[in-house]
C-alpha cells in the first residue's frame, strides 16, 4: 500500500514539474533574445567577413568599458582596424541625399541597459536605395527599430560645439563621451 502511495506522488510530481518547465521565466526569455541578437551578429559577421570584436579594441582587458572614457584615436583605431565592423545600433533618421540616401544609427549610451558602454556613436552611412526603402518598411513599434548592421567606416570625429564670446574668442566645448563615424552600410538584419 506505501508503495502505490509513492508511485503516485512521484508521477504527479513528475508532472507538475513538466508542466512548469515549458514556460521560459524572464531570465530565460532575455537569454533567449541575446542569444538570437548574437547569432543574428555571427550571421552578418560571417557573411561578410566583418569583425564583432572591434569593442576589445577600445579595452582590450575590458576593465573600463562601461566606465571608460575613450580618446578619439582609440575610437577610430577600432571602427577602422578592420575593413568592415557589424554592430548593433537603433535607427534613428533616414536621409535622401544628391547621391542616394543616409542613415543614421546610434550606438550606446543607453545607461538603463547594463549591455551597452558609457558612450554614443552616432553612424552616419550611406546606402543603397533598395537597403533605405527595406528601413523604412520596418515596422516602429513604441520607438526607433534596432539593427544589426555591417558598415566600413571611413572617418571617425569627436563631437564638438563650438561658443563664441564677443566675437573675438572662441572655444570648442565636448559635451560628453560622443562621437560621429562616418562610411557605408554595407547590410542590415532588423532585431525583433
């Protein structure tokens, strides 16, 4: 009779935990949205032959990199080690230009997500016609849409604004930890 008793537990134990492990928890779910940006990065990466690892290059012990405040050079030498960079960035404009279009995505300074470092790229790159209208058909949910990108970045600037006094003096004032690259977008993927 103790016996049967325990069977039954157990099969009911079995089932109820089952059932509670087909529902991915939170934690699961942005796993499971990580994983899919980095195969979405290692897709592009692979396709055309692109570098992912262009950040380590800003710190390559990746000490400071969310706390770091990169020089301009170490900017640049990062964006243009290699001849194409995929990054991860949130399209924010879509320019139509003499020679075609321009986009422009951000990259970083999004303090709320512990993923991203402690300073903004702001890509400027030129595209195709067909590679601007597949961007504007991209649904905007409650914000600007995110995508994977490979871009050849040819430039790489400090942003700077610049004050006048009296007319005689001037100087160039950094607001923070920002910086324009500019290049081509060579492909794109949206992240859902």
């Amino acid at each position: 009779m103790c016996m049967k008793l325990s069977t039954t537990l157990l099969v009911v134990g079995a089932m109820i935990t089952a059932s509670c492990s087909c529902k991915p928890g939170p934690a699961q779910l942005v796993e499971q949205r990580e994983q899919q940006v980095r195969d979405t990065c290692e897709s592009l990466a692979k396709e055309h032959n692109a570098s992912l690892a262009w950040t380590k290059l800003i710190d390559p012990n990746h000490t400071s990199w969310f706390m770091g405040n990169p020089y301009t050079i170490e900017v640049q030498k990062a964006l243009t080690a290699t001849a194409r960079i995929v990054c991860v960035g949130t399209l924010c404009d879509i320019l139509q230009a003499d020679a075609g279009y321009t986009i422009h995505l951000s990259y970083g300074h999004d303090f709320l997500d512990p993923g991203f470092p402690a300073f903004l790229v702001m890509f400027i790159l030129t595209c195709s016609n067909e590679d601007a209208n597949r961007l504007l058909s991209i649904p905007s949910r409650a914000g600007n849409p995110r995508v994977a990108f490979v871009a050849e970045v040819s430039t790489v600037k400090k942003v700077l604004f610049r004050a006048f006094a009296d007319g005689s003096f001037e100087v160039d004032i950094e607001p923070g930890k920002a910086f324009v690259a500019y290049g081509r977008c060579l492909a794109f993927k949206e992240i859902e």
